[in-house]
C-alpha cells in the first residue's frame, strides 16, 4: 500500500529518522567500502610499487619486476652475436665465358685473313686486345645486367674486381703461334673450346687458378690432333676461365639482419631480481627502474586511476543489478524497497572472503606448481550470495568474480586478463549456483560441490586439449586442483553459513527447512501443550505458504513463520478456544478487559520465547505482527454491555481493545495474519459454502485495509486480489468435504424429498443458531 500510517504527533512515519538499516549514507558508505575492497584487491596486480631511488645511490631493496619486460641491452647483444655467426653469403654469376673464347677465336680468323697486316703487326694486335677483351666483356655483362633483380650492384662490382684481379697472363709465344692459324684449324678449335669451357665454368668457381690445372686435361682428352691447336686452346680456355662465386654483400647483410631479427628477446620475467639490496644504482638500471615506472620520484598515477575506474564499475553493476530488479519486482532480500543495508554488508563480508581465499592461493603459485591457483574455491562466493541472498543476485557476483580471478589468478604473466581462469571461475560458479539455488538441505552444499568440481575438470581439460600444454602430467595436476577445490567450496560454505545466520540474522532456505522440523522444542511444546493450535497453525501454513507465492512473497518464510505464530498461547493454552476441547471457557467469568489482554499477550509472548529460543527476527517478526494493532471487538462491546446494565459510564476505550502492534512491515508478516484470520473464521462455520468462503475472506482483506493495517508494508490492492483467490481456491481444497456447493444443496433436498423454501429456512435456523454460539469463540480465535 501507497498510504503511510501517521505518527502520534500526525507526522507521517516517512519523516521519522530511520536507522542505520536504511539510511542512505551508510549505503554510501557500504558501496564506497566496496570500492576499498576492489581496489585494494585488483592493486597488487595491475599497480606496480614504486621506490625511492636516486642516480648512483645504493638500493635498500631486492626489487623484482612488477610485470615482464624485455632486456633491450642484452637482446642487441644476443642480436650482435647472432649477426657475427652468420658465414659470408656467396652468389653464383652466370659470365657465359664460352661466349668471350668463341669471339675470340672468330677475331683471330678474321685478322688472319686480312694479307695487308704483317704477321708482326697481327702478333702486337693479339697481345694488346685479347687481354682487353676480358674486360670489355665484363663491363658489357655488367652494363646489360644493370638495374636488373638479379645481380646487385655491389655483387656485380665486386664481380669484376675480383675476375679482373684473377685474370690469367697468356704466355708470349703463344700469341706468335695465332697468325699461323687457317680458317678450319679456328672453325675446329671453337668447337673444341667452348665444350672445355663451358665444362669447366659449370662448377662455382672462387678461386680459378684451381679451375684451370683442369684445362690440359681436358684439352689433351679432346679431338684436337695438332699441337699448336691444342696449346692456344689450352691457353685461352685458361684466360677465359674466371671465377663465378662471389661473396655478396647485400645478401651477407641480409643473412645478419634476418639472423637478428630471429633472435629471441632477452626478458625479464615477472618477479625477476632487478635490482640486488646494496647494489649501486647504475645509468642503466636507473633508466630501466623509469621504463618499469618504479621510481617514486617519477611515479606515474594512470595505473591507480584505471584500478579505481575498474573498481566503480564492478560496484555499478552491483547498484545496477538491484535497481533494476526493483523495477521488475520487490521480492528479492536486496531488491525490495527498504534496501536494507545488512544484505549489503552481509555481501560485502562474502566478496572480502571470496576475494582473500584467491590471493591466499595465488601466493601459493611457483614454478613447481604453476597450476597450484586452480585450487580456489572462487565459487564460494557465488554459493553463498545464492544461499544467503538472491540466486539471481548470485547468477551476477559469478560475473563479477570471473573477471577479478582473471586478473588476481594471473601470476606470472605479463597479460592483464587471462582467459581460463576467468572462464574457469565462471563455470564452476554457474555450475554451483544452478545446482544450490533450490537447496533444502545441508547436503545439497555437498552435491553442489562436487558438481563444482565435475564441470571444473571438465572446463580445464577442454582448455589444455584445445591449447599447447595438453601434458598428461600438468592435465593430471590441473584436473586433482580442481576436483579438491570443489569440495574444498563445499566445506567453506558449510562452515560459513551458520556465521552469516546468526549474526545478520538471515533465513536462508537451508535454515528455514531446519527450523520446520517437528521436532524442534517450540514446535514439539505447541503440540503437547496446544494441539489445537499446533494444528491451526499447520493449516495457516498451508494457506499462507500458497498466497504467498502467488504474488511473488517467500512462501517457505510464511509456512514456518506460521508455525510459529501462535506459539505464545503455550503460557495460557486453556484460553483459547481450539484448546478447550468443548470445555467450560474461562473467559465466561473474567472481566473482558482481563480476557482482551491474555488474547493480546500471546502475541508479545510469542516473540519473547522466540528470542530465548534464538528464532531468527523475520520469525518473530511474523509472531508479533501477524495481528498488527487489530481491534478486539468482542470484548470491547461486552465491556461495554456491562457498563450499561450496571449503569455506568465505559471507561475503556476502542484503543484498550486493540494489539500493540507493530502493523506488518513485510508481505510475509501481513499474509500470515490474513490467513490466520480465514482459517479462523472458516474453522467456526459448521458447513460452510463456496459464497461464504468468499465473503469470510473478502471481509477480512477489507476490514483490515480500512483498519489501515496494511499501510506500513508494501502489498499492492492487486497482490491482495490475487491473495483472496488464492486463499478461496486454498481453503477450498483443504476444507472441501465440508464445504457444500449450490449444485449439493439442490440435490439434497430434492433427495430428502423437501422444498427448496423449508430446506432453506431450516439452514437459515441452523445457520444463525451457529453464529450465535460460536461468536465468541471467533473473537478469541481473532
């Protein structure tokens, strides 16, 4: 209801001061702790420590590196090494040197046949232009090959150094033996010469002094029979042997700089000694300490700004959440309309511990268990939100939880984020929520641990088959971490719960299901001492339980709550008329106000002994308020009958007739009061019909609406149309062979042979004289 009910003074209770359970500063302050919590979490991670260093100064501290970074100095020196192990390149030029012999060969011919130069003057021609002819040659290569992909030009430059520092001196005789030549001796010999050459310039050729010994062989083995023949063959095969293997710098240099660039970088793993206590801080460390940002005088505050960033919208998705859901509906613990500031430190306790159980672990990591951080219980988190609070709510802190194990669990990586833990953590919360968020039973922890940690192996080795580090030996390690840590969750969770039950006072479904147990000692009391009431209150439960969960309220809160609601009449159990067993009714001869204040009692009665008990507050929140400050009419107009036959004034009030209240506060507390007033009313009818079920019920939603009863919770005028139908159909059902339907009534009394009229008054006779005996006794119920 909308209506708020007014104070002493008429101001309304919306302008009281409310506690610190509802107080908007202290949620503030919850949130902001929450914030505190990321940040200090997330820090150690993503926040390097800085130092107070200076040039030349001594370190007073073993300073590791906060994250890996690459050793620049000593990776251009492994690069430097790689370059100096690399051979000289060497490259193959195709000089074609059997084309050079043919043409010299052709020249001979021609300047042979010229009769009008002496052979003298043939002898100075020969040995003045066969030697330039090597050259010419080798320019006209170069000059054609220019420019081309082929040959580089410092290749072909030292082509022609090196061929021209190797050329070969032919002897001076042999130059007086060429004008002798006839036409068919040359035609002979370059056949012969081109077969030598291009023989002995097929094989790479560095050196070609040690080419040529091979030439005399090769001439000696030919179809040359003259001498002469084969000598100046021989001699220019020598002379146009040059050498076709190069060293080639550009492809030398290539070799070094790709041999660098496959060198591995130097790094330096996270963790690794930087710098040694004593050790004298060096130029180079210096500049190294800034690149890492640890220096404090030089202190970069971009990393603190992007943690504290990350943590705001961690606490958003949580503010997030709850709004939301308060938009669609107020039946979460967290999401309903008074934000109770309990759940929110109660969660902020659960993502501390959660978070602390991963850095616990993660300081466990090392080389030898590298997968050591795969033993945190990360779902305990989940599975307690779930249990304590709200499974959706549960279903988000899974989120939330996967993204901050993803970065507290990377040690040792220079990654921000790594992947399978955070899609580990996420499974195995999912897993764990999905498989509790019904639990009704301790052992349901248990099954949702090994649930836990059946999906877990599972996410694991999916992670390593799919990845480069499917070792049997590390799978097994892994697999063995994540089986533990499921039953590990389970057994915190056990542990944990009766801590967060007892000192925030919450009901979890687990406890709830506990406390209905009969043989609890308030219940086992109600029932030996008021079986009446026990049983009235197991059928309120059913009522209570059922029109509860028709609009959206906890309904196994309702059912053990009404277990529990009358338990104060155990004190005076033989005032109460479903105690009386047809019995003499003691309230015949006491004073109606003496009777309206043990009616009135049970209910303060029963929250004390609920608190001796140490009953959980939503419990006795229901036992005291179920009746809320409703009016005692009975005997408020017997008193008042009596002062009128004694003919005095009334000197009580309607407020002396009336309960102390509080007025329900919560959906649960107003629902339990409306079906222990229907149970009530319909348990005194004799017969009752479906039309009078309905006007009981619909009296009673009505008359307590316009008491304002209602007025301090937040049930809607449509949730109380939907609680009445529930309640009819409910009582229906329980109460079904003693109700009589119009079509019955018809039937009967065409069976006994009686018209519908004297059916009717006979009812009617029976009826009122029912209501008249059992008024009282539906007061005292009241």
């Amino acid at each position: 209801m909308n209506r708020k009910r007014n104070g002493p003074a008429g101001i309304p209770s919306s302008f009281k001061a409310v506690g610190w359970r509802q107080s908007g500063a202290v949620r503030v302050f919850l949130l902001l702790l929450f914030v505190l919590l990321f940040y200090v979490s997330l820090s150690p991670r993503l926040v390097p420590e800085t130092y107070d260093i200076s040039l030349g100064s001594k370190s007073e501290h073993d300073i590791k590196a906060p994250h890996q970074i690459v050793d620049e100095k000593a990776t251009l020196e492994a690069q430097e090494k790689a370059a100096e192990k690399v051979d000289a390149v060497y490259s193959n030029v195709a000089l074609h040197n059997e084309l050079l012999i043919d043409e010299i060969l052709i020249r001979i011919d021609q300047l042979n046949q010229d009769d009008q130069v002496s052979t003298q003057d043939k002898v100075d021609i020969y040995r003045r232009t066969i030697p330039e002819r090597l050259t010419e040659y080798v320019d006209s290569f170069i000059q054609s090959n220019s420019g081309s992909t082929a040959y580089s030009a410092n290749l072909l430059a030292e082509m022609k150094s090196v061929v021209l520092e190797q050329q070969y001196s032919i002897p001076e005789e042999t130059f007086y033996k060429m004008p002798k030549l006839t036409s068919d001796q040359i035609d002979e010999m370059r056949t012969v010469s081109r077969s030598i050459v291009r023989k002995v310039s097929g094989e790479p050729i560095a050196d070609a002094e040690s080419a040529r010994i091979t030439v005399p062989e090769l001439v000696n083995a030919s179809s040359l029979s003259q001498r002469a023949e084969r000598e100046i063959v021989q001699e220019l095969a020598r002379f146009v042997t040059t050498p076709n293997r190069f060293y080639d710098k550009d492809a030398t240099e290539e070799a070094k700089v790709q041999a660098k660039q496959n060198t591995e970088s130097v790094v330096i793993k996270q963790g690794d000694p930087i710098v040694r206590s004593g050790q004298v801080i060096t130029q180079e460390l210096y500049d190294r300490l800034d690149k890492l940002g640890l220096l404090k005088e030089k202190k970069n505050y971009l990393p603190q700004l992007g943690v504290l960033l990350l943590s705001l919208l961690f606490v958003s998705a949580l503010v997030g959440y709850r709004e939301f859901m308060a938009a669609l509906s107020s039946s979460s613990s967290l999401t309903s309309g008074k934000r109770n500031n309990v759940q929110w430190l109660m969660l902020l306790l659960i993502f501390a511990l959660n978070l602390l159980m991963m850095h616990l672990v993660a300081l466990a990591h090392s080389d030898r268990w590298p997968y050591i951080v795969f033993l945190a219980p990360v779902a305990l988190g989940s599975m307690l939100v779930t249990l304590m609070l709200d499974m959706h709510l549960g279903i988000v802190s899974a989120i939330l939880f996967s993204c901050l194990s993803s970065i507290i669990l990377n040690v040792g990586q220079e990654t921000l984020f790594d992947f399978k833990y955070g899609f580990v953590t996420a499974v195995v919360s999912f897993a764990s929520v999905l498989a509790i968020h019904r639990a009704s039973q301790r052992s349901s922890i248990l099954k949702a641990g090994v649930m836990a940690s059946l999906f877990g192996s599972i996410a694991v080795i999916a992670l390593q088959l799919v990845g480069s580090d499917a070792e049997q030996g590390q799978m097994l390690q892994t697999v063995g971490f994540m089986l533990v840590s499921g039953l590990f969750t389970a057994v915190l969770v056990i542990g944990l719960m009766p801590f967060f039950e007892l000192t925030f006072g919450i009901l979890s479904a687990l406890k709830l299901v506990e406390l209905s147990n009969p043989n609890h000692p308030l219940l086992r009391k109600l029932l030996t001492e008021t079986p009446g009431t026990y049983h009235h209150s197991l059928m309120v439960g059913n009522l209570s339980e059922a029109a509860a969960e028709a609009v959206g309220a906890n309904g196994l809160l309702c059912r053990v709550g009404s277990f529990y609601h009358d338990v104060g009449k155990t004190r005076r159990p033989s005032y109460f008329i479903e105690n009386q067993n047809g019995g003499a009714n003691p309230h015949d001869k006491l004073d109606p106000k003496v009777s309206a204040s043990i009616i009135i009692a049970h209910a303060r009665d029963g929250a004390e002994m609920l608190r001796q008990h140490k009953i959980p507050k939503p419990i006795r929140d229901i036992a005291e308020q179920h009746h809320g400050t409703t009016f005692l009419k009975f005997f408020y107009f017997k008193a008042a009958k009596q002062a009128e036959a004694q003919g005095v004034e009334n000197q009580w009030t309607e407020d002396d007739f009336r309960y102390p209240g509080p007025k329900a506060q919560s959906k649960e507390a107003a629902i339990v009061g409306i079906a222990d007033s229907v149970e009530a009313a319909v348990r005194s009818l004799g017969h009752p019909t479906v039309e009078q079920v309905e006007a009981i019920i619909a009296k009673i939603i009505k008359d307590r609406l316009d008491d304002q009863q209602f007025n301090e919770c937040d049930l809607t005028i449509r949730e109380m149309d939907k609680i009445a139908e529930t309640l009819k159909e409910t009582v229906i059902g329980m109460f079904h062979s003693r109700i009589e339907y119009p079509d019955d009534k018809a039937l009967k009394a065409r069976g006994e042979g009686k018209d519908d009229k004297s059916d009717s008054d006979d009812k009617k006779d029976k009826k009122d004289k029912e209501d008249k005996d059992d008024k009282g006794a539906k007061e005292q119920r009241a």
